[in-house]
C-alpha cells in the first residue's frame, strides 16, 4: 500500500516483437512482456508506483526506428503529462539504436518522466541510472567516432589501390553493375561527348568558346536519380563545369584523393596524349600565381578555386565611400547570377583565415616541413622566420579551394623552400596541405564565411553557466533536488531545467565556446531555449557549427 503523503507515480508499460510469429497465440510475446512488467510494478507499490490502464504493445514492428503507432500514443501522452515512468522488459523493446535512445530519453526528461528496464540494472529515475545513461551515451560516440576514422582510413586505402568509393558519378561513368565491384564502367554516349569537350579545348583553347559549342550541341550535364526519388542534372554544362570535366584525372583512369590521385581500375575514357596536351593549354591560360597583391588588392589572385575547379575571381563594390572586396565564382560573373552552387565571399575575411591558418602551421614546429632536419639547418630556418609575419603568409600559398565547410590550402614548396633558405627538395611535400573549417551564412542570395577561430573572443556570460550547470548537475547526483537549487537563486524551476542541459553539451562545443569558436549569435539565450539534442553528432549541427568536428 502507498505510504501516506507519497506522491503516486503512473507506470505505463510498453512491449514490442520485431515479427509477427505467434502473435494470435492466447498468451504470446508481448503478453509475457506485459505480466513480467506489471509484476515489477506491484513490487514497487510502497514507493508510490501505479499502473495505469492503457496498453501501449507494438507487435510485428522492429526497433530500429520510432514510427510505431503504440509508441507513438506513449510520448503523446507523456507529453500530456498523463505518464510518469515508462517500463520495458528490456532497454531494447524500447529502441535497438543507441541515437533513438538519446532522443526518447531527452524527450522523457522534458516531461519529467523516467523509465526503467525490469530485467536489466537500468533506471533514469535514479542519479546513478543518470550516470549510467552518461556513461553509455559517450561510449556510444567514442565508437561512432573510432568508426569514422576507420571508414576515412578504409576509403583512404581503396582509393590507393584504384577503387571507386563512391560519391556524385562523373559525366562519362556508370556504377559498375555488379554492386560488389567498386569501380566505374564507361557510358559510352555520355563518354564521347566528354572527350568531344577535351577536343574542343583543344581547338579553341578558350573555354567561353568551349561553353558555346557545348551549349549550342545540346550536350547536358549527367542525369542523377537518388534514391528518395530526387533528380538532378541533366542541364547545359557551364563554365565552371567544363573546366572541371578537363581538370579531372578520373578521365585518364585515375582516381583522386584530396591533393593526389592513384591509379584506378577502371578504364580510360581519354587518352594520355590528349590530356596532357589539355593540361598544357589549360596552364597557359590560367592567371600567373604571382604572389604579389593584384590592383584590385587581392592577395589570392588566380590562386583561389571553388569545388566544381571554377576559379574566384577578385571584385567590389561601392557604397558611399567605403570599398567591399569579394572573390565571386567566375560563373555568377559570366552569365549565371543565380547558380546556388556559386560563391560569393567577403575578400578581407577569407585573406585573413588564410593568413592565419598558414602563419600558424608556418611558425608552429618547422621541423615538419623538412625531410632532413639537422641542427644547422634547423638554426638557419630560424633565423630566417624570424621576419615572417602573418602579412607574408598568403605568399607561401599554391592553391585555396573553397568547399562547403572547409578551405583546403596547398601551400608552395618553391616559396618555402625560398623563405627557409633550403632547396625545394628538401621540403617535405606530405605536409603542405591545411585546412581551414568554416561556417556559411546565408543573407538572401549570398553566401557569407564565418571563421570563428579568427579574432574571437570567449563569452563570459555563456562560459560562466556552463560551469554552473556542470556544479548543478553533480549536486542532482547527490540528491540535492532542481527546485531546491532554483531556489537558492530565485528562479523558477524551468530556468534551471533550461540551463542545466549546457552540462550535457558535448567535449567539443564546449572547447569551441571556451575558445570563442562558436557561429555567431549563439549567446546564452538562443542556446537555453534551444530543444539540444542529446547526441554529439547531432548537437554539432543543430548549434549552427557547420563542419565537423
């Protein structure tokens, strides 16, 4: 019997079977679920537990995701505040996908229902069942993790050995037909205009005239079906995609891997000779890298590309008597304002990302940089750096491609090897490539970077509460209760349920917001307001940081 004064607590059990077998027996799967749960319930009447009369059983449907009607009725009314505990035979009746998991816990704890496992040693309704759910929720993205790097290294190595890994399919290809093969087979009507395109080139050596032509042949960039049924492509190539068709080595059977490209197995569909004398004319017409500033005071001139191989070309405009600088994918300028997959980027601000990501690899542990670094030429590198400055920094730089999320700088062997005061074949060349994350935001039609690691400063305020909902969240594991600590600051117990999610915020946002890393407007209040999700991946997103941690 409850105890007098005991606040009665509503139990609402939920069961579930993947298949259909044996569900139109008299006593089936969800029925033993059911009796085992109802059993654990009543050993629990002293502590104020009652069940309540709905069945919430979901039979013959997987746990591997949330559509399911039975479940569905149970977090409405949880969200009614018609459920206080939610009690399962096991944790995966409930969900088998630890992501799901997280949701629905985050979901309960809104409604400030708890739920516990009657055959396993699971119960969110204590601080140590808390503890636990913490502590398998980071195990949980320590292997999410561990999984990532091993897939980057799995595809790093097949791309070595030629293997096609997937990804957009070039004009020219098609999937090899037998899903095991990891490589490309050539589609012979979309191959030939591809190597008319690198004879056009040939001919013209001007790719607006190759625009043309193309355009006026009718040829289309490739026709793609994905799976939920989108379809893209299949119009007038551009610009920027021609140049981009005769800058990729897949066409000579290779395939490319960030800065490199590995020999492949699939077929060529041009031939060396044409490729090469392609490359030639291509060269001879791209802007000189000079290394010095343009008139119009752009730093990257003719050294900064977008994704699609389209060079940004350095622009302005004027408003009253203040100049804005910006680098503009050649297409937006030469007849296509409104391509969504052009850029337009403030000139000052992506300079100085640049500047800063290479004066910081540049002045960090120059020892790297060398293939043989002895003590002499150690002191002399030294004391050569000793005049290199940030402003100097974008002179060491090749090749900047703008791609979503992320710079990826090439920096010059020659011009560090000239800084250094060494010969070129003593750099080491594997680490010349940088990468600089990013954030975008978009103002109407134009895209904007936001670089947060660049003259950021850490908010106070922010910094603070995260601190004390991490000090708050160890006094709820000692039994101190959430009214009692809004009470201690005169608050209303949601301000501290709001604010108490920032000790939940993964390792990683909460390095960026120490550091100040975090995207623009993401101030205390926008972040307590906002539904967080529990999952760290997820979390990434959701806050507004736009590339992968």
């Amino acid at each position: 019997m409850t105890q007098p004064g005991r606040r009665t607590i509503r139990c609402a059990v939920y069961t579930r079977k993947s298949s259909d077998e044996g569900l139109d027996q008299a006593f089936n799967s969800l029925d033993a679920q059911r009796e085992a749960c109802e059993s654990y319930i009543s050993s629990q009447r002293h502590e104020g537990w009652k069940l309540i009369p709905a069945h919430y059983d979901d039979g013959g449907l997987s746990g591997g995701n949330l559509e399911r009607p039975a479940l569905q009725r149970l977090l409405e009314d949880i969200a009614d505040g018609k459920v206080d505990l939610v009690v399962v035979y096991k944790i995966d009746r409930l969900t088998r996908s630890l992501a799901d998991f997280a949701r629905l816990v985050d979901r309960f704890d809104a409604a400030d229902c708890s739920f516990v496992s009657v055959t396993q040693s699971f119960n969110t309704s204590t601080s140590m069942g808390r503890l636990t759910l913490n502590v398998l929720l980071s195990f949980a993205q320590f292997e999410r993790e561990v999984t990532a790097e091993r897939i980057r290294d799995k595809i790093t190595a097949s791309k070595k050995k030629g293997f096609w890994m997937g990804g957009l399919l070039p004009l020219g290809y098609d999937r090899h037909p037998d899903p095991k093969m990891q490589t490309l087979v050539i589609n012979q009507a979309e191959a030939e205009i591809v190597r008319e395109i690198f004879r056009l080139y040939v001919q013209h050596g001007c790719l607006r005239q190759v625009e043309q032509d193309v355009i006026a042949r009718g040829y289309r960039s490739k026709r793609r079906t994905f799976s939920d049924g989108k379809v893209t492509g299949s119009k007038p190539l551009s610009r920027g995609q021609i140049n981009f068709i005769l800058r990729n080595p897949v066409y000579i059977g290779r395939i490319r891997h960030k800065q490199e490209s590995h020999e492949g197995i699939h077929d060529a569909i041009v031939d060396q000779d044409l490729w090469d004398r392609v490359q030639e004319r291509l060269d001879l017409k791209s802007p000189k890298k000079s290394r010095r500033p343009s008139r119009s005071g752009a730093l990257l001139t003719g050294r900064i590309f977008d994704e699609t191989g389209d060079f940004l070309t350095p622009t302005h405009s004027q408003k009253g008597s203040r100049r804005y600088r910006y680098y503009v994918s050649g297409r937006l300028l030469a007849g296509s304002p409104n391509d969504a997959s052009g850029w337009r980027l403030p000139a000052k601000q992506l300079e100085d990302a640049v500047s800063e990501t290479v004066f910081r690899h540049i002045g960090g542990d120059v020892s790297r940089l060398l293939r043989s670094p002895t003590p002499s030429i150690l002191e002399g590198v030294k004391r050569n750096l000793a005049r290199f400055s940030r402003t100097m920094a974008t002179d060491l730089v090749e090749r900047v491609q703008v791609s979503a999320g992320h710079l990826d700088i090439a920096l010059s062997a020659n011009a560090i090897a000239e800084w250094f005061g060494v010969t070129e074949d003593q750099i080491d060349r594997g680490n010349l490539q940088l990468e600089a994350p990013f954030g975008v935001r978009r103002r109407g039609k134009e895209s904007r970077l936001v670089f947060g690691a660049i003259h950021a400063a850490p908010d106070p305020k922010l910094v603070r509460m995260i601190a004390l909902a991490h000090s708050w969240l160890e006094e709820i594991k000692a039994g101190i209760l959430m009214k009692d600590i809004a009470a201690r600051y005169g608050w209303q117990t949601l301000m501290v349920r709001q604010r108490i999610q920032l000790a939940f915020l993964s390792p990683a946002i909460v390095g960026a917001i120490l550091e100040g890393r975090q995207p623009e407007g993401l101030t205390l209040t926008p972040l307590v307001t906002s539904d967080i999700p529990l999952d760290w991946d997820e979390q990434w997103a959701a806050l507004g940081f736009e590339a992968a941690p």
